[in-house]
C-alpha cells in the first residue's frame, strides 16, 4: 500500500466548502448518516470495547507481524489468521482456493443479498529470512511489515469483537477478508481471485481495504502500476581472458542509470524505481545474465505509457551502446523485458456514497480528510466498477517496505482512527 | 586461471634468435636436457602408458568435472581426488588443514630435501547449483569447469602412473597437489597455505601450476588483481510513497556504467569487469542496499594501481551524484568498499631454470613457446620469489569461466601436450 495526498484537491474541496458556510462546511446526507451512526448506543458500547481492548489489539499486531509473510508465502500467517476469525465467531470461515482467508458476518437481509468487504492484506514486502521480531518502545512498534498491513488485520478482530459487544446488526453482510498477494509481485492476485473467482464474486456492493495507519486518508483513486523485470544476456566468458567482450552488467548499469534520470511530472504523481538486481557467476567472470525489476506507477494512464515508453527505449538504448562499445564476436548482449505487474489506473467517483460516507466518517473523528490515489488492493475492484476505497487504521506511522517500519499505538489516536474505518463501515452495510 | 600471450615478448624472443642462428634456434642447455629425457627409455615407455590409458584420463575427467567444486566448498571433490592418488600409490596422501590434497612421490634424494610441486587446481567458478554434466560430442567435453582446470587434475594422474610404468625415479621428491581455492573469491587460499604454513613449505625448489589447455604457453609472470565487493546503502523505502529519496541502486548503476568506460592500457595488459550483482527487497520498494563485485587486473602494477585510483573515484562520484539528484531527507547514500581480492604483481625470471626448461619442453613438442602473464596459482609462489610458472595440460579448449566451456581431448594433441608438463617436470626434478 502507499498514497500521497492529492493535496490540491483536499485544500480546493476545503476552500469552496469554506467559502459557502464560513469556514464551516455544511453537512452533507453523508455526515448525517454518519453523525448518527455514531451516536448510536451500539456505536458506543463498541468504541467502549475497542478502548478496553486496545492492548489485545496491540498483542493481535505483534503476534501477527512476527509470523513472516512474503509475497506467495503467506500461509503460515494465514493460517494463523484463519484461527482468529475462526474464534470470533463468524459464520463461514475459510480459505479460498488463492490463500485468502475470510469470515462472514451476517446482516439482516436475505442470505445471498449484496454484501460489503473490508479486507487487510497478509503479505508484507520482506522476504523470508528478514528479522520480523517487534521491538517496542513505549507507544511505538518497530518491525517490517508492522504497519503495511499487519496491524489492519489486528484492527479488523478488534472490528468484529466490538460489532458483537454493541450487538450491532448490520443489514448488509460484512465480509472480514485477510487477502494475500497485495504487494510488489503478488500483484493483487488476493483481491483478483475474490472479484473474478471468489464464492461472493457478484455480491460484493462495496470494498473497503484498510492498509496502512493513516486515520485521514480516503484512497479513492487507483495509482496504475508497470512493473517489469528485464533480463540482459551476452556471452559470458573470464575476466581476464575474454576481457573485450560486451558485458551485460553494462547494458543493466546505463539502463538503470538513464532510467533514474527520467524526470516525471508530479502532477499527476508519477513515480519509478529500479528496485532488485542480481545475477552474474563470480567475480572473476565476465556475467552471462545479469536482471534487473523496475516499478513505474502513475495516477495518469497516459502519464504511465509515456514513461514505459521511455524505459522501453532506454532499455534497447542500453543493449545497443553495450553492443557498440565492446567486441561481440563471441556473442552480443540482449535484453528480455518481461511483464511482471500491471495494475490498472481509475477512481471511484468522488459523489459515489463510498467516498461520501468514508470522507464524514474522517471529519466525524475529527480529522481533515485527504483524498488521494494509490496503487492497493482497491485497484482491482475499481478498474471493475465496483465502488472501493482504501482506508487507514489509525494512529501513525512510517517507513513502510524499508526494515526500520514503525507505528505510534498510542491509545488516543489509535482509538480516534479506528472509529473512522468503523463508522464508514457500518454506514456502507447499513444500520 | 587465464593468461593472454605477451605476444610482443615471443615474437621479439624468436626474431633475435632467428637472427643469430639462421631461423633455426640454436639448443640451450635446456634443450639438450629436455632432448635426453624424451629420448631416455623410461620417458616412452611413460608416454607409450599416457597413449593407452588416453581414456581413461578422459574417464577421470568426466568424473572430476561432475563433482560441484564452488570455491570454499570444494570438499567433496577433494575426497574423491584423495581417494585417486592413495590408489596410486604416492606414499604420504594427505589433505591439509585447508583442504588441498596431496601425495609425494619419493626421489633419490635424502627425505626432507628440496622438492618440486606440480599442482592442479579443485575448484571451479561456478555456484553450487550449476548443471555441471558432462556432455561428449566426438572428441569435444563440454561442462562448466571441464577445462579449468578439471581435465589438469585428471592428468596429473596419468602422469604418476606414466612415471610408474616407465620406472623413473627422479631425483627431487615430487609433490601432487590439487589445491583450493584459485578462482576468484578463494584468492589463492589453497596454494597460500601451501607456501607459508604447509609441511612443505619450506622444501619447495620450484612449482608447477597446470591450469587449463594450452601446450604452448608458459606463464612466467603473475598478473596482479585486485577486486572489491562494493556495497551501497540507503534509506529505502516505498517506491511510489517515497520516491524522491535517494535509491543506491542509482549509484550502483552509475558507477558500474562509468567503470565500464574507463580505457586500460593493452600493455601491459590491463583488464576490468562488473561480475556479480545483488540486492534489493521487493519490485515496489527503493532498496536500502545493493552490491556489486568487481575484478581488476593488470600485468603491471602501477597500471593497476591507477585503475584501482580511478575505480575508488567513480564510486565516491557516483554516491554523491546519486546523493545530490534525490533528497536524503530520510537519509543518503553511502558505499562500503571492501577488498575481496589481492594478488600480487611479478614475473619468474625468464632466465630461470624452470623458465628455461618449460620452454624447451613446449619447443621439443613441436610447438612455439607462446610467453605470458596470467593470475594463476603461481602468483603465490613468484610472490615469494620461488621460480615457478602456469603450463596447460594439453588439447585445446575454450570458454573458460561460461557455462558453455570446452575442451577438446583428441588423443594425437592430448598427448603430444601432456608431454610438456611432463618432460619439463622430470627436468625440474632431476633424472
């Protein structure tokens, strides 16, 4: 997960609204749904037992975060996260055939009816062998993946247990989703098999996905996202005794070079990054293969095209100023660009009721909210029509995909964010 | 192994004896005594054996070749290797404490007196996971590894049992060794042992490297290496969150590109090359390090001394670049440079004996003495100053260091080739 505010937009929103009610923004059908929601004595009983709980939460996250979840191997954690929904009580908790996990809450309409989701990702970036022990300090957790998205999964328990204690009803079912294959290369195939495969493929009315801490946040647009890993091959041969010959770590070099020279407009954020490189026999070889994995997203699909068109040349740039400079005669250097992500660019509309009661249930806590794009789960539902967005988990954090991770758990914010996912939640599956 | 002919040496040495002798060399010393020992009973009888045991020199080959031998993990060949010379004979076989083993074959000569080595080196450069099968096409092998330097351990042994059946008793005791340690990361750790704390350390009058093919070559000089395993590091961090910060894969690139393009003297033969590269977390995140080894060579040494100067400022150029194109507000980039490899520059007297007689053997073959420097075992023993030089096992081949290496054991060349080894080892040894 990762979105930048689309700041312009927030502060345009907030200037108009300003400028009809004296810097008092009129309430919208939303924020009265919302207002109301809130001042249910259900509402409270469940806030009151997300305050009582808030340690069990931070335990539920630690546990969580401790279990290593890298992209295609996620299942001991979800295995783990099977159990927990499985002890809240839902009705029918599984995994599906992809390795999400998921339980049902039953509304008050009719088995079968349109339901909502509010799903967190199992997977984190951090391969197998990366430290995920918690260190805490005071208020603050630090470990990767602790916060992307560790401690949504945590949260969504916390959801559940406190729906239950305010014997909340919803009339929509609610489906609690643990997914996989959110990150890097997963790319998205969690939330592809539930909205293309899944058993509640045509039900779902809504998607949220919570991901990440931010308590602001309203994702509504879906950052598209290129992502390649391009392979550079040549003949290979000692260091010494073929010294002369095109080496491909020479292709990969100018390539990665001249790739993170691209400018790129920040509106609409565009953004790029050579991310993982390997390859080569010894060090006293001239390398056969040498590949290299590229990230280029955009909230622009023009914007997109135009910087894969960019670093498709430079790529064929890169091969050929190899092939020039040094001798091919025992075989020249290639490059196979190979597809390895492709997330789609488009947004939930700003007036559909998603966007509406999520932006009520952000200033319903007191917060401003921040509307922005991003490339996460909601992509998939929203390249489908399906309206989504994406929400934070309260409280604070940062570092995400980097070791040094971290999330603040201090109760007030925490418990302050929390409501916001949970009130936009129960005005989605209707109260 | 590898060496590149000082062509210019040969051609200058066989101008100015063409000069004093009409094109045809007048016979050194070394001649007369290389001519003796082919002539000499025992001698024929030895290559008479080398002829009809062709295949199964060729048989040992296949099987040496087949054992995974990476550097520093070289041990289940060495067993194997052992087990080959205890069945030949030798009468102390042992493996040190770094892993080399070795078997004396006792001379004339009181125990304890100086002794000469021929040594064939055990490992290869390829990654434990390498497909090292051995595919035969006529007279051709091909595996990764075949040729360097599988094949010269395979016919140090046709050569103990070829000085059996010839019962020829040298002077000088005579040490067998197959040695650790020669490719790249081992940095001569097999044959550095061997010199300064081995048992026979202090008895070696002369040694012999036999390293790869060619019959021709005789390699007195000890191309100089350096080589560093460069590692950059960063803050990390999202790739579409965070993009602006600095990523060390920009610096990585940037300073392999430019190394790439550095121009090296052709003499002395002065070499470079990128070979192995890795790091990075996952395709949507800006690593927070990545590696990159790289091998520099040179015949001279203040040649490379200045290669090693200009290396050492593309990397600290390429850091700052990369430090002052993107913000290090959550930090900069930096790079840990650390010697890996470090062999030293220096040549055996072209006067030597052993000099001298290598290249009477190579003439008395019927082939020209090709003169030339390489980074072989020897550089250990020139070093020291002990006389040594790097000789080929015979055939031909290609490819060395790529998995598409060769060698071709057509038995006239084969055999025509191991009788330079051989005659020029009996010479050092004493008949």
């Amino acid at each position: 997960m990762f979105r930048v505010p689309r700041t312009s937009l927030a502060v345009l929103l907030s200037l108009s609204l300003a400028g009809t009610a004296a810097a008092q923004p009129k309430p919208t059908g939303a924020d009265r749904t919302v207002r109301a929601i809130r001042d249910s004595a259900g509402f409270k009983v469940a806030v009151a037992t997300l305050d009582r709980e808030h340690e069990r939460i931070v335990a539920d996250t630690i546990t969580l975060t401790e279990i290593p979840a890298p992209p295609f191997k996620e299942k001991v954690r979800a295995e783990a996260y099977l159990a927990l929904l499985k002890s809240h009580g839902l009705s029918v908790v599984e995994m599906d055939a992809e390795g999400n996990v998921m339980g049902l809450r039953r509304g008050t309409a009719a088995a079968g009816q349109p339901l909502v989701v509010i799903a967190a990702h199992l997977d984190t970036v951090f391969p197998e062998e990366t430290n995920v022990k918690v260190r805490r300090e005071g208020t603050k957790l630090f470990a990767p993946g602790v916060g992307d998205d560790t401690h949504s999964l945590a949260v969504l328990l916390g959801y559940i247990r406190a729906l239950d204690a305010g014997k909340i009803r919803t009339k929509r079912d609610i489906l609690f989703v643990g997914n996989v294959g959110e990150e890097g290369p997963g790319d998205l195939r969690g939330v592809r098999y539930i909205f293309t495969k899944g058993k509640y493929k045509d039900r779902i009315a809504a998607f949220f996905s919570m991901d990440g801490t931010s308590a602001e946040r309203v994702t509504y647009g879906a950052v598209g996202s290129r992502r390649y890993r391009v392979t550079f091959k040549g003949p290979g041969g000692h260091s010494y005794g073929a010294f002369g010959i095109v080496n491909p770590m020479g292709a990969m070099a100018k390539a990665v070079s001249d790739f993170n020279m691209i400018q790129v407009p920040t509106k609409p954020r565009t953004t790029y990054a050579a991310s993982v490189v390997g390859g080569g026999t010894s060090v006293n070889s001239i390398p056969d293969a040498i590949w290299v994995e590229v990230d280029m997203r955009s909230e622009g699909a023009p914007e997109l095209a135009q910087l894969d068109a960019k670093f498709q040349q430079i790529v064929k740039d890169a091969v050929a100023a190899e092939n020039a400079a040094r001798s091919t005669r025992v075989g020249s250097v290639t490059a196979e660009v190979k597809l390895i992500g492709d997330r789609p660019t488009g947004s939930t509309r700003l007036d559909a009721e998603i966007v509406q009661v999520t932006e009520a249930a952000v200033r319903a806590a007191g917060y401003t909210p921040v509307l922005g794009a991003s490339s996460t789960d909601s992509n998939m539902p929203i390249s489908l029509g399906i309206p989504a967005v994406t929400i934070g988990s309260g409280g604070s954090g940062g570092r995400a995909h980097a070791v040094d991770e971290w999330i603040d758990v201090a109760k007030p914010e925490s418990l302050k964010g929390m409501q916001v996912g949970l009130s936009a939640l129960l005005a989605m599956a209707g109260v």
